[in-house]
C-alpha cells in the first residue's frame, strides 16, 4: 500500500497498467527491467528452483502461475492442469508448497461455473496430496462470486481450500463475521487495486486499522489465519496478540510475504519460530503483477527503470 502522499501515483501507475503503449513497452524488455526481483521466472523450471532455495531456508512456499483475465475456456483448463501438474510435483519431489491461484484466470469471466469447476479440479488434487489450496482475491467487483465460490467447495467438503480478504474494503469485517462459522482457512491482506472511497477506506491508516481487527477477529476464533503483509508494526502487533491468547507459534497461522520483498523481515520472523510462507509467482504474464507491486511502492519504480537505462536489453516476446 503507498502512503497518502502516494496515492496519486499509485492511482497512475495502476493506470498505466491499462494503457497498451506501457504494457506494449514494459513486456518488450522482458525481465531485464526488474520484474526479476518480484518473479521467479517465467518458466516453470525456476520456479521449482526458487522453491526448492526458498524450503532450503525453511520457509514455506506459495506458488502462482501469473496472469488473470481469461477468456478462453480452452485456455483456462490448461491454466488448471498446469495447477495440478505442479502440485503433482510439489508432493512427488517433496516441496513445502501449496498454490495460489486467480479466478478470472481459471474461468470466472467466461462463467462461474466453468470456474468452479476448474477450481474443484485443482483443490481434488491438492486434497489427495494432502495439500492445500488458495483463491487470491482481485478486484472489487469478485469478490462476491469468489466467497461464493469458497463457499460452494467448503459445502462440497473441500476442507483444504482458502479464501482472501482485503483490509481497504469496508465490507470485509461482515464478509469474515459471515464466514467464521465455517472455521475458515483465510489470508489477509491490505489490498493492492485502486478502489473507489465509496467502497474502500482511502487512507492507509484506516486500512492499517482495519487490518488489525480483521486479523484479531480470525485468530479468535476456529479456522486459519495468513497474516499476509510486509508492515512490521502489524506482524509484532499480531505477535503479541496470538501469544496473548496462547496460539502455538505455528498450527493456528502463518506469516506470508511476496518473493523478493522484505526479505530480512520475513527471516527474521522465520527466526523468531513462525511459520512464513513465501509466494512465489512465476508465467510469461507478469505484467499486470509487477504494476502492483510498483503501485505498492512507488519507490520501486526507480528501481525499475535503472534496468531500462542498461544498454542492450535483449527483447523478449512481445505478449501485448
Ligand atoms: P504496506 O503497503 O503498508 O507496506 C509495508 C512495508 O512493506 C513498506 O513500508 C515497505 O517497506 C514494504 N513493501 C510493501 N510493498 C512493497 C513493494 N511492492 N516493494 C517493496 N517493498 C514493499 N492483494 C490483493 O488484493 N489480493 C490478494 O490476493 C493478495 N495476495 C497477497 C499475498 C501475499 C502473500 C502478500 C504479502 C500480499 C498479497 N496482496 C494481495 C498484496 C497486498 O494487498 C498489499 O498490496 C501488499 O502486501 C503491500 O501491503 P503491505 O501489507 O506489505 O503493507
């Protein structure tokens, strides 16, 4: 999340990411302009490696293919057996990893049912590996037919599927209070779309504040909690508040953070005896991706563009 005095460049970042030319631009240069600190790869072979080097250290992975916004429903199974392929191989070679996938990228702009049951693929698998499974949360306007989604597979008896909240929505705290007699398995995070301030808290201290409550509320009660965020002040927070309640450091929740990002943070929570699960992304489509984690930080986009000024940049295909 930017700060206040971040938002009007957030608000231009995430809204380069629907302009073309940028898009056009950006994925031209492929990797090389930075996208490589936020993504493993764009192959399936170094995400495995970033994995393997991630479990190396003890943390625990979450992996996701990237891209969303499917519209082909051919497209979309393969997106699924790609899932069920890597959690195939998550269990054959002995990874600590489960997966996290998009809706829109398995099927829920062609039809929800089409996306239900992909999702349904990919949660069968990872029940028979005895592993668990993640939706992600986008933007604003699924997040009804995603907690339906969560809903119809827990009733289906889908034990090992998790859902997301976002802390920016004003809806989230009834969409938790609705959920916990379910004993439900769910991230939290702040929210990294630009949503209107008639549905979202605009300020980051609102959001911060929200955070906190829906991440007391979950570990008060049964079910499972992925405090995910990189905010320092929010992990210690809920640190002293689960040993408060006497939660086991590990069993009840984890900490989750995005590859590449705090990483001294995230060792030193692994340090202090936690659960930390690292999502790792890897694909071809990680544009969309890698505008978020600018917009999150606009400070990144120097970062970033110190790649471009590096003479002979390979160019990789072009996915505008
Ligand atoms: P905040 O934005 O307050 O940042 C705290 C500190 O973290 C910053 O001061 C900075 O040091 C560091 N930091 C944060 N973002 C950074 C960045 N991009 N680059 C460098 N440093 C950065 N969102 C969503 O809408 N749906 C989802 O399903 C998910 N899923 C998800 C999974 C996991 C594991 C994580 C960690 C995050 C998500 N998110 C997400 C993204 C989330 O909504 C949010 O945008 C980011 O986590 C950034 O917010 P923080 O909680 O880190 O706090």
């Amino acid at each position: 999340m930017a700060s206040i005095l971040d938002r009007p460049l957030r608000a231009g970042i995430l809204a380069a990411a629907d302009n073309p030319l940028v898009r056009r631009a950006v994925t031209r240069y492929g990797m090389r302009l930075g996208a490589r600190r936020f993504v493993a790869g764009e192959g399936v072979a170094q995400l495995l490696t970033a994995a393997r080097a991630a479990n190396a250290e003890g943390f625990s992975v979450a992996a996701t293919l990237l891209g969303e916004s499917i519209h082909e429903r051919s497209e979309t199974m393969a997106i699924t057996d790609e899932y069920c392929r890597l959690l195939d191989a998550f269990a054959e070679e002995g990874y600590d990893a489960n997966v996290a996938f998009k809706l829109t990228h398995v099927g829920l702009d062609v039809d929800p049912e089409l996306a239900f049951e992909n999702a349904s693929r990919i949660v069968a698998v990872a029940a028979k590996n005895g592993n668990t499974v993640r939706m992600d949360m986008e933007q604003s306007r699924y997040v009804d037919a995603t907690l339906e989604t969560y809903r119809r597979l827990r009733a289906a008896g889908a034990a090992n599927a998790g859902f997301v909240l976002q802390s920016y929505l004003y809806r989230s705290e009834d969409d938790l209070t609705a959920m916990l007699p379910l004993g439900p398995n769910v991230r939290i995070v702040k929210g990294a779309y630009l949503e209107p301030p008639e549905i979202a808290h605009p300020q980051k201290r609102e959001v911060d504040a929200s955070y906190l409550k829906l991440a007391e509320l979950a570990l008060s009660h049964e079910g499972y909690t992925a405090v995910a965020t990189h905010d320092a002040k929010i992990i210690e927070h809920v640190e002293r508040f689960a040993a408060a309640r006497g939660l086991p450091k590990q069993g009840r929740f984890e900490f989750q953070m995005l590859y590449g990002i705090a990483t001294p943070l995230a060792r030193r929570t692994l340090e202090r005896g936690y659960r930390v699960r690292l999502s790792i992304p890897y694909g071809e489509f990680w544009f969309p991706y890698l505008m978020r984690r600018l917009a999150e930080r606009p400070a990144n986009v120097a970062f970033f563009l110190k790649g471009a000024l590096s003479p002979n940049l390979p160019v990789t295909k072009d996915r505008s």
